[in-house]
C-alpha cells in the first residue's frame, strides 16, 4: 500500500532559527496537503499542492512539490514560539478517496 | 458555520466491550473520514464515505467498522475491544473528493 514517509521526527530549534520537514511517497501523488496539530488540538489544513515542482510560501512557510510528485518540504524561516507544534504532510494518489499521513515532524521551539 | 462535532469526547471502556462514536460534518460536506491517531503510529486510516456509500478502507481488522446516514453524519463502532484500541480517533469531513480535511476535536478512547 502507499506509504508516506516523514523525516525528521522530531526537531528542537532556537527561536529564530530555521525548520525543515521533508516528506515522501512510495508511489506518486496527485496532490499533497499539509497539517498542523498544536498539543492537545486536531490537525488542522495548512495548504493544498498540485502541480509538479509547485512553490507556495505563506508569510514565514515555505511549501514545495517536486518534478516527480513524490516528494514535498516544508520550511518555517526565523521560527517564532507559535510555530510549536506537529507538522504533518498527507498525500494522495490519483483516483484515491483516501489521505495518507506521514507520522508528522514535531517542532519544538526554545525562546 | 459550525465545526466538526464529535461524540463522546472522552471514554473509557474495559477489554470485550464495544463502543459507537458519532460524528457531525460541517454543513454541505458530504465526505467522511474516519482517522485513529495514537503516539507511535501518527494519524492511520480507517474508512472515508460520500452519500452513505464507503469508497476507501484502511488496514483495520473487521472489528473496525462504520456507516454514513443520509444527512451525512456518521458512527464508527469497534467491537471486542483490544488495549491496543487505545487512542484519539479523530473524524474529518470535506465538500467531495480532494481538498482540505476539517478535523473534529476528536474521541479519545482508553482501553483497560
């Protein structure tokens, strides 16, 4: 079955600094969406990709898809403290109902 | 608009016994997702449907089961069960086959 993979699990930043999470699929996507869960809440929708090698930046994030459309970053530049939380890209296959989640990137920013 | 609404929040079962949770979409949203999430495994798939009918089905056992009514809200019952059910299971719903997921606040189930 298709398979998301997310790296890295964890990562701890000074305020400031910045955050990457890399994730990718086993097979190829139609889209890929990111998520963000902040402790103790439900994840909630951050942005939607498309199109093969798409950019997408809102204000501090930056999103991209890759040529292949297997794989996809997220970067937070210059953390800030309200960025703490798991970060979770989902992707799905052409002609698929379904979302798969990679296991998220927990970010943890000290002040 | 309101939110996704899910029933109960929290519970507490004990090992055989089976439970129902409910979950009300957003208005207009005819798709349904059902997620559990717990520690090690992150967010898993168990079952999506649109207009009463399920079009996906994670890699649960038959314990796992669910249905959509006709106004779009829908349950999923587990039975017999296991301490390994222990987890949040979160409900999301969406207008109709891609976009963005609105989650519930979720059913967080324990298991003794």
């Amino acid at each position: 079955g298709q398979q998301v993979m997310q790296i890295p699990q964890y990562q701890h930043v000074q305020e400031g600094e910045d955050f990457t999470t890399y994730c990718n699929s086993s097979t190829t996507l139609s889209n890929i969406q990111w998520y963000k869960q902040r402790p103790g809440g439900h994840p909630v929708f951050l942005i939607q990709l498309v199109k093969s090698g798409e950019v997408k930046k809102q204000k501090r994030l930056t999103f991209q898809f890759g040529e292949a459309k297997k794989n996809s970053s997220l970067h937070i530049t210059a953390t800030q403290t309200t960025d703490v939380g798991t970060y979770f890209c989902a992707g799905q296959r052409a002609g698929s109902y379904q979302l798969t989640f990679g296991k998220g990137t927990k970010l943890s920013v000290i002040p | 608009k309101a939110g996704v609404t899910q029933t109960p929040r929290y519970l507490i079962k004990t090992r055989g016994q089976q439970v129902t949770l409910s979950c009300s979409p957003i208005s207009g949203h005819r798709s349904v997702s059902w997620y559990q999430q717990t520690p090690g495994q992150g967010l898993q798939f168990l079952f999506e449907y649109f207009s009463e009918t399920q079009r996906n089905k994670g890699n649960f056992p038959g314990r796992f089961s669910g249905r959509q009514f006709s106004n779009s809200r829908s349950e999923m019952n587990v039975s017999t069960l296991e301490l390994g059910d222990s987890a949040l299971y979160l409900c999301a719903s969406s207008p109709g086959n891609t976009g963005e997921l609105f989650f519930g606040e979720g059913s967080r189930l324990t298991v003794l």
